[in-house]
C-alpha cells in the first residue's frame, strides 16, 4: 500500500502542516500522562484513545514506524496528598499504608497505574504499542540534572530549599507564550508560585523542585553544593523523561488542551534553557469531552470512569467507537443517548462485515485486488490523512455500504472489501472481520421453547402465549415454520 503524507494541526503554528519526521527512520512521539491518583475518567481517556489514533495513523496510514512514550505521573500534589496516611481515598485494596511515604506513595501509584492499564486495554490501547511507559520517580537523577543545567545558564535560582526557573531572565533572550498568547499584563515578575497547576492569570516564576515538606516523600538532590532534599515539579517531569527516552529535538507532543498552559509552556522553556534546543516540533492537542457544556473533571463531578460505564453494561468498545467519532480538535459532548448511536453504527458495519464473508465465503483479499475498493480505502485513509478526520473517514464508509448492499456485489469484490475493513479495523479497532459466531442457545430456552410448541400442538394457546412471552423476556424470539419452529436471538 501506498503511504499518505500525514497532514496535522501544529499549535505552535496555529495551522495544519504537512508532517515531516526529523528522522525518517522512526517517528518519536511523546503523550502526556496520567496522573494516577485515581481511576481516570473518560474525558482522560479522549487524549488517551486520540494519542492512540494519532500513532495508528502514522502507522498504518502514512507507513511510519512509532516510538510512542506516555509517561505515569507518580508524583505530583495529587499523588501526595492522597497517598499520605490517614487519606480517606486509601482502602484496603492498594494495601497496608506503613510508615515510609515514599513506599506509600508507591504503592498507591502502582495500583493505580495498574487500574490504568487495565482501563486502557479495554479500549484496545495495547501495552505493547509503546516504547515505554516511564513512571516518573524512576527518572529523578535525569529531572535533577536538567535542573542543574538550567540553573548554570542562569535561569533557575534556589529559594527557601525550592528552585525556580527565572521567567524575567528567561524572557530576555526567548519567547514565553510560544503555544498561546500570553497579556503582557498577566506576568508577575519575581513572584514564585509553588503549585503544579495554575492559571494564566498567574505567569510567574514556576517551582522545577519543591523543597522537602514534613511527611511527604523526597529525593536528596545535590545542588551547587547543597543537598536541597525535595521532590520534582510536575513540568520537570515530561521534559526529563522525553529527553532521556526519545532525545531532543522529537517529532509529536500529545495531550489535552488545558496542558497547553503551563504545563507545556513551561516544558518547552526548560527544555530550551537546560538542552539548548526546541524540545518539540509538533505540538497536537485534543479538544474536551464534555458534559452539558463543561469539561467532563473530577474537580466538577460531572465525570464518569470507564468502570462506572461498564457497571452498567456498556461495550468498552462503544465507548473507544464515541471517543474516536468526534474530530480530535473540537469539543465532544457525553450522553448516553449518543453512545447507543454509536453502537447501532458500530454494529451495522459489524452486520456488514458478517455479510461480506458470507458472500466471499471467507477470503479475505488485499483491496489493491479491485479498484472499487481500492479507491474506498484511499478516500477513507485520505480524510485520516488529513489532521485525522475520523467524521468524514466514517461518512465515507457508511455512504459505501448505505450504496451497495452484499447481496449486489460479486465474491471478489466481496474480499477486497473486507481486505479495506481490515484496513480500517487496524485504526479503529472495533470490529471483528469474520464469519458471525453461532450463538449457543442456552439449554433452558430450549427448554422452553419446546414446551411451548407441545402446548401449541395440543391447542393449548393460552399456555403457548404465555410461554412465548418468556421467551421474549429472556430475550429470544420463536417462529414457527411449515414443519417445527425456531428460535433465536432478538436482535438489539
Ligand atoms: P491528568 O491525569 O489530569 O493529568 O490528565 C490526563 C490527560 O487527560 C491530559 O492530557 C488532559 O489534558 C486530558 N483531559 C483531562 N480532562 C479531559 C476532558 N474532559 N476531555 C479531554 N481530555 C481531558
Ligand atoms: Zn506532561
């Protein structure tokens, strides 16, 4: 197959470029992270699935290989806080908190990152398509250096046992606001702000290390001499990490819109200031999921964790299908009402795929095999091309199949057609291409089943009706032929 040049948004630029890896060898793309200090919600799992998207793409669509990392965030304010004895969100299910925070905070990370394996993998993000996925207190010695290097081109300084970088020195020599425009008005020169998270109305000098705190876990970190005990900011973190795992400059830098700023703002100045490079020559971020108008987070409520959907039934599979019909870079809106509309979508090219193999009798072909599907798959992989156009890439497919029923298309073009779902199933990741399984019937509803054609032959129909209506309710639909009866599934 023909590889597509892969076009994407550039926040940098504010425009789509034509992509072009720094080496043709191997695409370096670096995604931010969750931080485990709780089940992830769906919103997370929207730039989860859409990092997941973007590397499938650049695979399969435009013939690249991938090194993807997604870093663990395994110490930051959250991850204390809620790890430190006596935390109401502690249970007996992460285990027995002791005395040592660093074991606590390491316990309760690791089980939540294993919580967020497990949710990922549900919504087929496979463990194996990353090169790694580096938990941050792995990686203290390489933050701590690039602190060093920042602090001797002048552009940190120690506080009270802290270091921050120097937004005044700093702004001297480089732009600050490169990912989004900054008020002049909003920089508080000199004023140093400790929290990982803040806003824009708040620019000022950001913490690369946190001078150590009673009960709360630290590093000794020596520096200019000093052993200032502490632990990393949380901005330190990615720029360490994608340097030591992907080197500087790398190709693609994932994640939410709200870690434009600061969280990558300020990762693209330390980089600079400690490596001497622009860390990142793409930056792609994705839109929310939302809910009524807000941002689907934990600090609103108004969130939902992959557990919770599966609670109630829910396919992961449908919740991978609504995460992946939004376009990336607009907003996505949850109901539930949209989720089962996924599904039926989802199903009817299940039905479709089913049918063709009935059809082709179970070969499947490459598409290149036959023109017509052939040029269903460029027009599809086009619009993937294009900065991911994942609407209009299932607008094209649903208008093929709404067009040419299995029954119209003749057993080689039947193959080839599956030889394109398989190409498409290999980014979307949602269907089975294959013959429709035969469903066990469980043997009380056959049971059943004839106990009712007994009746029926012996006119007893009240009897019949009422034991037809146990059968729907059990979900299972009788039908009486010219010489017996049948009984099936009712289809959802
Ligand atoms: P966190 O674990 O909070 O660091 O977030 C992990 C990722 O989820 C980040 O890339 C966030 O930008 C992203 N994120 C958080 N909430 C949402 C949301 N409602 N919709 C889409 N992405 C989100
Ligand atoms: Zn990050």
């Amino acid at each position: 197959m023909q590889s597509m040049q892969i076009y994407l948004r550039n926040t940098l630029s504010r425009s789509i470029e034509a992509f072009v890896p720094i080496d043709a060898a191997a695409v370096r793309m670096y995604s931010c992270g969750p931080t485990v200090y709780n089940y992830a919600h769906i919103g997370n799992m929207r730039a989860f699935v859409f990092a997941d998207l973007l590397q499938r793409v650049l695979r399969v669509v435009g013939g690249y290989s991938v090194q993807w990392v997604m870093n663990i965030t395994d110490i930051d304010d959250k991850t204390i806080r809620d790890s430190a004895v006596g935390s109401p969100t502690w249970t007996e299910d992460i285990g027995v908190q002791t005395d040592d925070v660093r074991e606590n905070l390491r316990l309760f990370t690791e089980f939540y990152t294993r919580a967020f394996i497990e949710d990922i993998t549900a919504l087929r993000i496979y463990e194996q398509s990353f090169t790694a996925m580096p938990r941050a207190t792995h990686y203290i010695p390489q933050m701590q250096e690039l602190i060093q290097k920042i602090a001797e081109k002048g552009f940190a300084y120690e506080r009270g046992g802290s270091v921050y970088f120097n937004l005044a020195a700093w702004r001297q020599v480089e732009q600050y606001g490169k990912l989004f425009t900054i008020d002049v008005e909003h920089f508080r020169e000199g004023v140093r702000i400790d929290a990982d998270e803040y806003d824009r109305e708040s620019v000022s000098d950001f913490v690369l290390w946190k001078g150590k705190k009673d009960h709360e876990p630290s590093w000794d970190f020596d520096f200019q001499g000093c052993n200032l005990a502490g632990r990393p900011g949380w901005h330190i973190e990615c720029s360490a990490m994608a340097r030591e795992l992907l080197g500087v400059p790398f190709d693609i830098h994932t994640g939410g819109v709200d870690l434009c700023f600061p969280h990558h703002e300020d990762e693209i100045a330390q980089s600079k200031a400690g490596y001497g490079v622009d860390p990142v020559r793409y930056w792609v971020h994705n839109e929310f999921l939302e809910v009524e108008g807000e941002k689907m987070s934990k600090s609103k409520g108004n969130f939902f964790t992959l557990r919770d959907l599966l609670a109630r039934g829910i396919d992961p599979l449908d919740v991978r299908w609504l995460l992946l019909a939004a376009h990336y870079g607009t907003k996505a809106n949850f109901t539930f009402a949209g989720l089962e509309a996924g599904r039926k979508a989802r199903l009817r090219v299940q039905e479709y795929i089913y049918e063709l193999w009935e059809r082709s009798s179970g070969s499947v072909q490459a598409p290149e095999a036959h023109a017509q599907a052939a040029a269903l798959r460029s027009a599809i992989f086009e619009e993937l091309a294009q900065d991911l156009q994942t609407p209009k890439a299932l607008a094209v497919l649903f208008t093929f199949i709404n067009q040419h029923t299995p029954k119209s298309l003749d057993t080689q073009c039947a193959a080839a057609l599956l030889g394109v779902l398989q190409d498409v199933n290999r980014i979307w990741d949602v269907w089975s291409i294959g013959a429709q399984p035969h469903e066990e019937i469980p043997h009380a509803v056959l049971h059943l089943a004839e106990e009712r054609w007994r009746a029926k032959q012996a006119k007893n129909f009240i009897e019949a009706d009422r034991l037809r209506a146990e059968l729907v309710a059990l979900g299972y639909v009788v039908n009486d032929t010219k010489d017996g009866y049948t009984v099936e599934r009712r289809p959802s």
